[in-house]
C-alpha cells in the first residue's frame, strides 16, 4: 500500500521561491536605491532605516500572531498611545530618570499594553464580535483614553539616560535598535519554543479542528491579544525613545503601516502561514522604500503612488496562488 | 465499563437523543448505525464531551461522570477519530498528535522539540507509519491523516492510566480497501488496550470489525446484536424501518446505452502531475465509473470535464467540439454539471435558500435583462421539491439548514433543471444514509433514461460496480483496465481492485 | 424562535433606542427639521458606505474609497469649468477603473483586498496630489451652480441630496436582491467555491463589486466637492473609517453573504446618531471619541447575528 | 536617469499649476457672488451658545486656541466649561456635520468660531451658519471667493495670518546664520494647507537674495513630528553634510528635526520655526531654535469667539464696521534669542490679560489676495 512520503525535492522548488521571495524583494530594492543613490548603502544611513523602523516593528511583531491566529488587531494605534503616554506621567512621576525608581514605569507600560490587549480579547472573544470590529472600537477607545489622560498636552522625557535609547551607539545603531533585536528574539522564541507560540498556528490552520483537539482555543485568542498589547507597548516605548515626546498623536498611522509590513512580508491574512522573521522583512521593505524614495529625491507626490505599487509587487511575489484557491 | 443510562438530549423543536442506553466493556469493538439524523453524531458528541445531556447519566466503572467540554472526556481516557479530517494542515505531524497537550514537553516555558518529536515517532510506530513527524500534515496523503489521527488519539494510552474509549466515526471514507484492511487490523491490535465504537455507513465493514452493534433510529436505540447474529437486511430494516430494497444499485433499472450518441470524449488527455494519456467517450444514457484509489487521477479527470483543469496535452470534446475557454463558465453552457465531493463547500451555497440554490447555474434562464424573476424561480423550485421529495418546509430555507441527502438533491435538482445532460458525480453518497442513497440511486437511472451522460466517481467499489456501463480503472493517473458492467455481466470486487494496486 | 425572527432587526432596534435617549435627554433632537437637516448631511458618508457594502458583501474590503473620494474632488473642480455637467462622467469613470483595478488585483493576482485596496488608494491619493499641484481648489460658483446646483435644492421641504441618496439607495437595493448580479454576489460572499462550481464567472463579479465600490466612492466624492465647492487630496479624509463602522454596525459582516445595502442605512443612520448624541448631550471634547467606541462596542454587539457565523474570528 | 524623472515631473507639475492658475483666474473676473444673501437675519440673540471648532486636540497650536477661547468665556462671568468643543479630527465632513447639529440643537442660538479644517469647506459652513440666523467667525481656512460682507451679519470675521512676510524673516535670519552658503532643507506641513504653501513661498522669497545658498529639498511633514522625523533622516542620507540649515514649517516639525539630528549626533545646525509654542519659544532661548513666529493663537482663540458672540448678542453691528475689520491678519512676533526669555516669561508663562472687546487692536491690516 502506499503510505510514504509524497514531498519531492527537485533543484529550487516553487515553495522555496515563494518562502524566499521576501527577502529577495527586500534585497532588490536595496540593489536599486544604491545604484540610484550609493550614499543609501552606508551604516549611517541603514541606522537612519532601523531607528524609523524600530517602532512599526514591535507593533507589527505584535499583531502578526493575531493575524497568524486568522484574526486582526486594529486596535494599535489607541493602545501605543496609551501607553505611550501612561509610560511617560509614570515615568516623570516616579523621578523622571532611569537612575531613579522610575524605570518600573517601563514594566507599567507593558503591563498596561497587556492590559489593553486583555480586554480587547476579552470583548472580541466572550462578547463574540469578531476582531476586526472589536478591535477597531477599542481603538478609538484608545486613543480617546489618551486625549482624556493628557488633555491634548505633550509630554516630554528629557531623561539623557532614556534618551541613550537613541543617543547611544554601539558599532554605529543606537541601542533602540538593538532593544527592537532582543524582543524580535523574544518573539521569535515565543513562535517557535512555547506552547501558545505555536497554539497560535493551530488556531490559524482550523480554528474547529483545534477545539475538537481539546485546545481551549478563546484562552490561546486572549493570551494572543494580551500578548500583541505587550508588543505595542514596547513600540510604544521605543517610539517615546525616539523624539522624546508621548502625546495622543504617538500611535498615528501605526495601523495601516503595520498591516502592510505583515503582509507585505509573506504572511497571510487568512492565518496560520508566517511568522516573525517575514515581518521583520516585511517591516524593512517598507521603511526602504519610504527612505529610499527620499534618498534617491523622488517627489513627494509620486512615493504614495510608489509605495502603492512596489506593495503590491512585493505581496504578489510572496503569495503561493497554486496553494490558494481564491482570496477576499 | 463505560455507560450511558437514560441519556436524553433536546434541542430547539428537536428530540435528539430519547433515553439513550449504551455499554461498552473492556477491549470490546461496537458498532454503531443508523441513518443520518438517527442521533449518531448527537450521541457521539455526547460521549466525547462537545454535548452536555440534558437526562440521564455517564459512568465509568461505575462513577458518575459529567464532561464541560471534550478535553475533560479525554482526560477519562475517551477520544475520537473525526470523521472530516481534524488535522490542522500547516502544522507538523508531531503538532498535530499533541496539539493541546504540549506542556509534557515543556521545561522552562520551552517546547523540547526533540523530545516531541521522538514521543511522536512512537505514537506513529503504533499505527505503523513510518513518516517524519516534522512533516507539514499538508504534505500527506488522506490514508496518511487518517493514520496519524489514530496515532493522535492514541497518546491518550501515555496519559491516561484507566481504560480508554476511541470513537471512529466513518474511519474509513476516504480509504482504499487495503487501507482499510490495514486499520481494521490495526484496531483488532489495539484492543488489548482501548474499546472503540465504531461508526460507519458501510455494513459490511460494521459488521466485520464490530463484537456488537447499537442500531439508532430517530435518536432511540432500536436494536443491539452481536456479530454472530447479525444479518445486514435486519439491521437495514430496522434502521430504516421498512424492508430495504434488494435491488440495491437499481441493476433492475439498467438499461443499455446509445452508442451512436457520443456526448464527451477524451482523446489521449493529460494534465501533468496529475493523470497521463486518458482517453474515453461518454455516450447518452451511459454511467461512466472511474475507479481507483486516492490520487489516482478520477477527481482530477472530473475537473478536466468541468473547465477547472486545464488539459497540458491532448482533445477533450464536450458535445462534438473542444472548449474554446477551459472555464466552468463554458462547461455549464455545453450542458455540464457538477455534483462535487465537498457538498458543503462547493455544492450548495450555505447561507442562500433553496431556490436560490437550484436556479445559481442557470439565472439567465430566470431573468430578463439581468433581473430576476424571482416567481419563477420559486415555483421551479417548488416544481423539483415535489420531485425530488426534498425535504424542506418551505423554498425560503437556508440550503445550510438541510440535511445532506436533502442537500444532495438540491444540488441535483440544480443541475437537472438547467437542463444539463453530462453530469459529473463526485462521491454523490457520501454521507448519505440508506434512504437517501436510494434515491440517489433512482435519480441516476432516471437521468439515464432522459438520455444524459454520467461520469462517477464513487464512494465504493460496490456502488460503482452496481451503477456503471462501463468502468475504467485507473493506477497512479494512468489507463488500467476497461470493464464492462452489463446487468448479470458485472465485474467483480476482486476484478478491479487487482488493477487498482 | 421568536428571537430568531427578530434578529435581522436587531440594528433597527438599536437605532430606535439610541434616538430616543438622545431624545429623552435632549427632546430638541426631536425638531423635524434638524433631524432632516442631519440626514441630508451625511448622504456623502452614506453613498460611500453604500459602496462599501458590496466590497464587503462579497467577503473582501475597500480601503481605497476615501482616496478615491479624495482624488474626485480635485478632478471635479479641475475639470468642471472644462467639461461642466459631463464632469460627472470622468469622475464616475475614475471611480470605476480605479475600483475595477483594484478588483483585479485581489481576483487575479490573489493580493487580498485589504493590502490591494489599500495600495490603490496610494496610487489614487498620488493622482489627486499631482493634480491639484497640492493646494486646496476651489470651483466658480456660477459653473459649480449651472452644473450642479440641482444637487442641493429642497422641493416641497425635502433636500435634493436625500432624493439622490434615497435613488442611489433603490438602485442599490434592486441590484442586490432582483438582478442575476446581485444573486451571484451574495453566492460568492456566502459560499465562493460553491459558485465556482455552479459556473458563475466569480472573478468578473468580484471584480464588478470592487468596480461599484469606486463608483459609489466617485460618486459620494462628487457630491462633497460641490457640496464644499472646491477640491484637495485631503477634503474627503475622515470618510473611510467611518464608512466601514457603518456597513459593521448596521450588520453586514467581514465574512460576506448576509446583510445587503439596507443594513447599511441603518448602520449609517446609528453612527450619525451616536456622533450627533455628542454635540446634543454635550459631551466633553477630550472624552468624545472614548466615549464613541465604548457605544459602538455596545452596538455591535447590539446588531450583528451571531447565528450566521460558525467562527468568530 | 532619477533627475531626469525629477525634471520632467516638476515639469508636468508647473504646467499643471499654470493651467489651474490660469483657468482661476480667467473665470474669476467672471465669477458673481452674493447669491446667497442673509435669509433670516435676526436682529440679536440673547445668550448664545458659545463653540469653537477646530482640528483635534493633540497639537499644542489648537490647545492655545482653546485656552483663548475659554479665556474669553470667562471673562462674561461663566466657568470655561460653557465653552462648546467641536473636533472635527482633520476631517471636513465631521467639521461641517457637527456644526449643523449644534445648529440643530441650538436652534441658532449660537456663536461659532470656527477653523473649518480646509478651505472649500468654509462656504459650506458659513452658508448654513447664516441661513440658521446664527453667528459664525472664522479662522485660517476659507476660500479666496468667499467674504463676510457677502452674508450681511452674520459671517462676522475671518481672520488669518500672512506668513509669507515672517516666514521670509525667519528664513533669513536661518541664512544670515548659514553664513549666506551651503545648503537649506525645507519641512512643510499638509501640502495642501494654506499656511504651509505660504511658509515656503516665504523662504524662496528670502533665498533670492542669497545665491550661494541651495535649496537642496522641500518635503512635506504634515505637521507630524514622528514624519518629520523620518524625512529629515532620509534628507541626511542624501544630502549629508550638504545641509547647512533646516527651515521648518512649524514647531511640531522641529522637534521632529531636531531629534533627527540628535540621533546622528549633529549639534549646532540652524534651524528655524514657527507658531512659537512654549517648548519651541524655550528651544529657542537655548539656541536650538533660532527664531521662531510667535502668532499669539491664545489672543486669536480668544477674539475670534469673541467677535461671533458680540456680533451675536448684538454689541456691534458686523455689516456697519469697514471691510478691514472683518478681513485681517492676526498678529506675528518674531522670537528670537535674545528676547526670547523675556517674551516667554510675557505671553507664556503668565498669559496676559487681553481685553476682548479690544477687537482689532493687536491685528496687522486687512488680508490682500494675490
């Protein structure tokens, strides 16, 4: 009978090709902005792409395990603000220096991001509504409860040693950069090595079949969003680190920007395909291009049309339309 | 053992399950039967934990029991085998067999992947299948799944110290015959460690594998027999509740076909990577039978037919010419259609009524001008629903809401009424219970005498033996062996399975 | 199984609760002719999520309306003393070939509609930059009136605008529930393989939706810049959120097949309630838009049928 | 090849410009206006409600406004939370809806200040402001076609600030600073927005008569510090050490700038603003900044709803006073160094008292259209 393997393994399959096809996209590009502009190929400038990049980062890592769970989070741009601005009254509050007790308002911001998360899972979960909805509203939740904590005021940390964040380098980026890398880690080690890393792919690939196999699967969607909530706040932070201000207006256009990088990165809005890896790719495609438009002096009216192009190239090559039979 | 007294389970206007009584003893195989909508499912799920009852109770040795949700089942050792494949496909084999149950394999907040993966190789030993458990379950064959499945329930046997119950409900759907030889097999193995009940719609495999069998009708338990005295005409008529016809397959109604009217016909036709040098013709009042195991090319040869595949090589002429499009667009102008597999999926729309259901292949038979009228298509469905003896109680309800056979005919009733006269038929009875096959049965003969032109693939060899004309067996995508199925002049079992391997 | 009658009405309930409190508080909510006033003002937003609904009828979305709005709003005070009334076509034209493309893209070149629509209205917003030279245009009054000026007449106390919104609305309606179109719309949302297998040109028909979603995103653009009497790339922004909330809030879901346009004027009809509640029950500023995502928390939760979803997702 | 596409799109752009230019001003001679008349003009109303609507919250120009706006208030007797609140969120459609419910609501018994977030959107608001019989002033935004005097009473004002003039002041000092040489980057705001276009007309005026210095780019960072931050890193990648002085469009670009410049470590670079809000006014005095224009929006917060009130209630008569007192720009100090304490310690952080029946004392001359 014929029970055996059935994968094949000839040269560069198609599957590898699709897999790769992020990475390739994002080399590419590069490839062209430095042809066009060799000053777009130095440390300096590559530092410039991750200090930007750092923040869309950690709200995309955040709402890819939502989107790998086949749901969305829309909520980012409240939450980063929220939590922006709690990290910062926190932060002032409590001495307003690292070298004070005032570094817990970092855990605080988590906690609240956590929180936030929490309770978007809770509404989208126990009041069934589905994620795109719940977490919509909870957006503007967030980001009135942010008018209503600050009155529309800014907030600035002035505190030299938070700042290091930014001021800091070491062999040529800032430290926030290397703060996104240890929670790109994290992440990663969460999608790979933990139990609800990987629930998060069961519930992706069948949501019923996961219930039917004993998962409690609105435990795995709450701990996800919690999860998310943790990431935009470290967003949120690393945002605070990079100008200095938290205001109600930190999270704007966090939530087109990071969806586009998630998916732009090759994983799908219909779940369980993906992972950290292709948003980090993801997020820098991006921000490349948005830098490299400015670098190689393209008017500022022609990179939404670029942009807009070059995203959709980007997600045509990384899908695998023969495992797909339609998309929506 | 294991009990169930008294349970009673309603629903909304539905008397699911009427004080059901059921036992099962240590290593014991029971069968259970029953037409769809006899209470089967509902029973199962009350087992497994997705159902609470609402009377009654569950011991096990004695004890009462009461499940909140299937987890809680599995962790007095009780565990089903689903009968739609419950893998979750993009993740690996060893996911899948302790997806919910990872924490044995954490230290630290870590996944051990070694250690799961070599826990995973012995589940899989157990089952005899020798796979990689880092294998993307996607990458499998449906023999495969359904192995690994088994191999999923039985980590119970590591967990649980007690005895254990598996549930099997229709294992073998999607298994060739040897594959089944194989679990069947397998399972007699097993009960030196678990009982399994045994759901099918397949009797002989019921009354092969099982010590007993519960027979189910209208959520009551009719019968219990042993396997010693069971009989499949008793167990018919008691589930039905009246004799089942011998003439099973309709042979009765059978008649020859017009060879001078070619309908379809496939002239050295190949789609790579899925079959190779396929030639055929299909004639009116003709029942054309692919025959072969999963992956041999039938499905892929239905959806040539239909415009969704597009030949690499070779003629397919529908009606005398080829496609001008290979789209589903054009086959269903040239008088094809489809009564595909996934009845849920591609069948019937869940979610639209009834009569919009019959009239989605053929609107602009009901319009002018692109706008409906919605009259005729009612009282067309109204038409067909008398029929077909659909059962619905009204052409405003939702399709989803049918029961399958119902489903099926509607489906039929589509197609027939558009006029089509090739129909392409993709497991018709699948899932179907006796009456329902019937009349599946009847309307495939009656579809023959108005001179239309079938292409089966069927749910058994039996079946396709008693339907067809004409049968083509087929290995690996490519041409075995051509049979002929005049009444009294039929193949045997044995015939095509020996080409079919 | 009373209930379950009463489910499809759900949202019209919640309409009728939400206008009685505001009412309760406020009886000046009551006054005939703001309310007509009110209603007459948001035709713009409704007409965008009308078209919004047969983008997500279908199962998909559309993220480039508003930039579509955007970009019709310049074209139309560019082009109007050009072209007068005819205007109207290049603008519809835009928001069909813009709506169609996008629809290609997400059938064709399987790029989901989120990501699809959404870099279109990139392209779109590009466009409407580039022509406007990035300022805020304004029409002549005398073309805009020879023109347009029927747009915003009152016969015999009703506004013109409600008259269009009200024909657009019954074109709409017969499109989803009398045409083969609209049959084959509501298959490819419920059940897309289904309709596949039944032989329904899907790809052209989810294209053709996306189509209707520019169409309606051009035509509620065009009414806004003669409402507003001039055009710039950001003059329609603030729509396309709200858009969206409406077709959600009034019950039609992400998931496609259920619901239909007029779902989408109750929908409308509650955001323009809850966001007027604000003004009449004088809410505080800095709390508004809290305020306004807790209700519409509450009134989703309030509208959609649960019944009609396996999986919440 | 990438200048060549630059030229060649600049190109279309001018052209593009020309024609709209022209085809404004051909049909502009032609235009007639004053169709729509006052219909129901009433003579005064008593005890209005007082609203200011304006963009969002975040932005601490609009809080300043605000402030003014309750000043006022409580300056007749009330608690500043008698003041109205409309945000229209950056959008023209909530801006225009809101006013008509407050419209409703009020049954007209209203005074509104209003900045109606884009220009077309001003007639809109004006015209149902005025057939409701209520009183509107309005600020920034509104179209050149569009005046108070043709709506009788009831379009009380409209003021707006000309930054043509201070932002060429500003970009000199910027250039005096550069040593007349090198290389200046420009942030602008929302492309579209009126005052961005005139800040940058501003320093291309000033850039005349300096030859030697480049304007390298001008982007726009729509008023948004994290954009601004972004587009001056991508400025530093191209143009590296080219730049010699930053002009930006308004505060909130600055501070977007100056962290950008911060990140690589650069200290030292010119920079100059505008609206002279308090951190910006405190930069200053630090030398980060080295000017900025202070437009008082506390004053123009303050007087804009004062004059729809004393217009409504019936104080003056709007249609009496001369053209220049409906038309006008709202006062600029410029904010430099040297006096920049000082001016923080006057108008910051002791607001003053202003006299708001004071209506056009601080003003600076009627609006002229180009």
């Amino acid at each position: 009978m014929a029970i055996t393997q059935t994968t094949t393994r000839a040269g560069i399959s198609r599957d590898t090709l699709v897999k790769w096809a992020p990475l390739l996209v994002l080399l590419v590009l590069c490839a062209f902005f430095a042809v066009m502009e060799p000053r777009f190929l130095s440390t300096r400038n590559f530092a410039r792409i991750l200090i930007a990049a750092t923040p869309t980062l950690m709200v995309a890592i955040g709402v890819t395990f939502i989107i790998i769970m086949g749901s969305i989070d829309l909520s980012m741009e409240g939450a980063v603000s929220v939590c922006a601005v709690a990290f910062a009254y926190c932060f002032l509050w409590l001495g307003g220096t690292l070298a004070s007790w005032a570094w817990l308002a970092i855990p605080f911001a988590m906690l609240v991001g956590a929180v936030l998360g929490f309770v978007n899972g809770l509404i989208h979960v126990k009041l069934k509504i589905p994620s795109f909805m719940a977490s919509l509203a909870m957006g503007f939740v967030g980001t009135g409860l942010a008018m209503v904590m600050t009155g529309g005021d800014r907030i600035r940390i002035e505190d030299e040693l938070f700042r290091a964040l930014l001021t800091e380098r070491i062999f040529g980026f800032p430290l926030m950069v290397y703060v996104a890398g240890l929670f790109l880690l994290i992440a990663w080690f969460i999608q790979t090595r933990t139990t609800l890393g990987r629930n998060f792919y069961a519930v992706g690939g069948g949501e019923d079949l996961a219930v039917a196999s004993g998962l409690n699967v609105a435990r795995v969607r709450i701990m996800g969003f919690t999860l998310a909530g943790v990431f935009f706040a470290v967003g949120a932070l690393l945002a605070v680190g990079r100008i200095g201000i938290a205001e109600t207006a930190t999270g704007n256009n966090f939530m087109f920007l990071s969806i586009t990088a998630v998916v732009v990165g090759g994983t799908a809005l219909w779940g369980g395909i993906g992972g950290v890896w292709n948003t980090l790719v993801g997020v820098l495609i991006v921000f490349v291009i948005g830098n490299g438009m400015v670098v190689i002096g393209l008017p500022g009216y022609v990179q939404d049309a670029v942009l807009g192009l070059l995203v959709i190239l980007a997600v045509i090559l990384s899908t695998d339309r023969k495992s797909i039979s339609f998309v929506k | 053992m294991y009990q169930l007294n008294q349970v009673d389970k309603k629903f909304p206007g539905v008397h699911a399950l009427k004080s059901v009584d059921f036992t099962i003893g240590r290593g014991e195989i029971v069968g259970l039967v029953g037409e769809n909508g006899a209470g089967k499912s509902t029973l199962m799920k009350v087992i497994y934990g997705a159902y609470q009852p609402d009377g009654g109770t569950i011991t096990i040795d004695g004890k009462t029991v009461r499940f909140q949700n299937p987890r809680q089942a599995m962790d007095h050792g009780i565990g089903m085998v689903f009968q739609e494949q419950s893998l979750i496909t993009n993740l690996t084999v060893a996911e899948n067999i302790f997806l919910g149950f990872e924490q044995q394999f954490v230290r630290w907040g870590v996944i051990d992947w070694k250690a799961m993966t070599a826990a995973a190789k012995r589940q899989l030993a157990k089952v005899k299948l020798a796979i990689d458990p880092a294998t993307v379950t996607s990458k499998l064959s449906f023999a495969q799944r359904q192995l690994v499945e088994l191999a999923k329930v039985l980590t119970l046997e590591e967990r649980i110290d007690g005895d254990l119950v598996i549930l099997l409900d229709e294992p073998t759907s999607v298994l060739a015959r040897e594959e089944v030889e194989l679990l069947f097999s397998l399972v007699r193995e097993l009960t030196s460690r678990a009982s399994f009940i045994f759901v099918s719609h397949r009797m002989d495999e019921v009354l092969e594998l099982s010590d007993r069998i519960y027979v189910m009708k209208d959520g009551a338990v009719v019968d219990v027999v042993a396997q010693a005295e069971a009989q499949v005409e008793a167990i018919q008529h008691k589930m039905v509740g009246r004799d089942v016809d011998k003439e099973y397959y309709r042979e009765q109604k059978q008649r020859p076909y017009d060879a001078s009217k070619v309908l379809a016909s496939f002239d050295n036709v190949s789609v790579a990577g899925k079959y190779d040098g396929i030639s055929f013709d299909l004639h009116a009042g003709e029942v054309l039978c692919l025959v072969g195991t999963e992956g041999s090319g039938r499905e892929a040869i239905l959806r040539t037919v239909f415009g969704l595949e597009k030949p690499t090589s070779g003629t397919i002429k529908v009606k005398g010419a080829p496609y001008a499009r290979t789209t589903a667009q054009e086959a269903v102008a040239r008088g094809v259609g489809y009564v595909p597999r996934e009845r849920k999926v591609e069948g019937i729309v869940n979610g639209m009524t009834v009569y919009e259901n019959m009239t989605l292949s053929q609107m602009k038979n009901y319009s002018s001008g692109g706008v409906l009228r919605i009259a005729e298509e009612k009282a067309l469905a109204e038409d067909w629903i008398k029929r077909l003896s659909i059962k619905t109680p009204d052409v405003y309800k939702d399709c989803g809401g049918l029961s399958g056979g119902n489903q099926q005919k509607v489906v039929l009733a589509k197609w027939r009424s558009g006029g089509s006269d090739i129909i392409l038929l993709d497991h018709p009875t699948r899932g179907l219970d006796i009456g329902a096959k019937e009349d599946v049965y009847d309307m495939v003969r009656e579809m023959c005498d108005a001179g239309a032109g079938i292409i089966l693939v069927a749910d058994t060899l039996e079946e396709a033996i008693g339907l067809s004309h004409t049968i083509l067996v087929l290995k690996d995508g490519v041409f075995q062996k051509r049979f002929d199925g005049s009444p009294g002049d039929k193949p045997s079992l044995y015939d095509l399975v020996h080409h079919m391997i | 199984m009373s209930l379950e009658k009463l489910k499809p009405w759900f949202p019209w309930l919640t309409l009728a609760v939400l206008v009685l409190l505001v009412g309760a508080v406020n009886p000046a909510f009551f006054n005939p002719s703001g309310m007509v006033a009110l209603v007459a003002d948001i035709v713009p937003l409704f007409i965008m999520a009308l078209g919004m609904t047969f983008a997500i009828y279908i199962g998909g979305i559309d993220l480039s309306m508003q930039q579509v709005a955007n970009l019709v709003t310049v074209v139309a005070t560019v082009y109007l003393a050009q072209f007068g009334i005819f205007v109207a076509v290049l603008c519809i034209a835009a928001g069909f070939g813009i709506g169609a493309l996008s629809g290609w893209i997400t059938t064709r070149q399987f790029v989901p509609s989120f990501v699809a629509t959404l870099a279109m209205g990139f392209i779109a917003l590009s466009g409407a930059r580039f022509l406007s030279g990035e300022r805020a245009l304004s029409m002549d009054a005398e073309a805009r009136d020879a023109s347009f000026g029927w747009m915003f007449g009152n016969t015999a106390g009703v506004p013109h605008e409600l008259v269009i919104a009200g024909v657009l609305l019954a074109i709409a309606w017969f499109l989803q529930t009398r045409t083969t179109f609209g049959r084959a719309l509501k298959a490819v949302g419920a059940g897309e393989l289904a309709a596949v297998a039944s032989g329904l040109k899907v790809d052209k028909i989810k294209i053709m939706a996306f189509a209707l979603s520019g169409t309606f995103a051009a035509i509620a653009g065009l009414m806004f810049s003669v409402k507003l009497s001039g055009g710039d790339a950001n003059l329609a922004n603030g729509f396309l959120i709200l858009a969206i909330v409406a077709v959600l809030v009034g019950g039609t879901p992400l998931t496609g097949g259920v619901g239909g346009v007029i779902n989408t004027l109750v929908g409308t009809l509650i955001v323009v309630v809850i966001r007027s509640a604000m003004v009449y029950l004088e809410v505080d500023a800095t709390m508004q838009q809290m305020i306004f995502g807790i209700i519409l928390i509450v009134a989703i939760a309030m509208t959609i049928d649960r019944s009609k979803m396996r999986i919440v997702k | 090849m990438s200048e060549f596409i630059k030229d060649f799109i600049e190109k279309e752009k001018i052209n593009r410009r020309n024609f709209l230019f022209a085809s404004a001003y051909g049909l502009g001679g032609a235009a007639a206006l004053g169709a729509l008349g006052p219909t129901m003009a009433r003579a005064a109303l008593t005890d209005p409600t007082i609203a200011w609507s304006y963009r969002n919250r975040t932005n601490p120009y609009w809080n300043e406004i605000v402030s003014g706006g309750e000043a006022f208030v409580q300056s007749l007797g009330m608690s500043k939370d008698a003041l109205t609140h409309l945000i229209n969120e950056g959008s023209s459609e909530k801006s225009l809806a809101d006013v008509k419910a407050i419209l409703a609501k009020t049954g007209g018994n209203l005074a509104l200040a209003i900045d109606t977030n884009d220009a077309p959107n001003a007639r809109p608001v004006v015209e149902a402001v005025a057939e409701a019989g209520a009183y509107v002033s309005t600020l920034w935004n509104k179209t050149d076609d569009l005046h108070p005097w043709d709506f009788g009473d009831n379009y009380v004002s409209h003021m707006s600030w000309s930054d043509e003039g201070p932002a060429e002041q500003t970009a000199r000092i910027l250039l005096d600073a550069m040593g007349g040489k090198g290389g200046v980057v420009h942030l602008g705001g929302i492309a579209s927005n009126n005052p961005a276009i005139e800040r940058l007309n501003g320093l291309k005026n000033a850039l005349k008569d300096y030859p030697d210095v480049a304007l390298l780019a001008a982007e726009p960072a729509d008023w948004d510090t994290q954009k601004a931050n972004q587009v001056m890193s991508a400025f530093l990648t191209r143009y590296g050490d080219e730049i010699t002085g930053v002009h930006c469009a308004n505060d909130t670009i600055a501070y977007g700038v100056l962290e950008a410049l911060r990140a690589e470590g650069i200290e030292g670079m010119p920079i100059v603003s505008y609206d002279g809000n308090p951190q910006a006014v405190q930069l200053v005095s630090e030398r980060k900044i080295l000017a900025t224009v202070f437009t008082n929006p506390h004053w123009g917060g303050g007087i804009t709803a004062a004059l729809a009130y004393h217009a409504a209630i019936g104080s003056f008569k709007p249609s009496e006073e001369p053209n220049e007192h409906r038309e006008f720009y709202g006062p600029t100090i410029m904010v430099q160094p040297e006096d920049a304490l000082e001016f923080k310690a006057n108008y910051l952080d002791s607001v003053p008292t202003y006299d708001w029946n004071d209506f056009w004392g601080p003003s600076n001359g009627p609006i002229t259209y180009k």
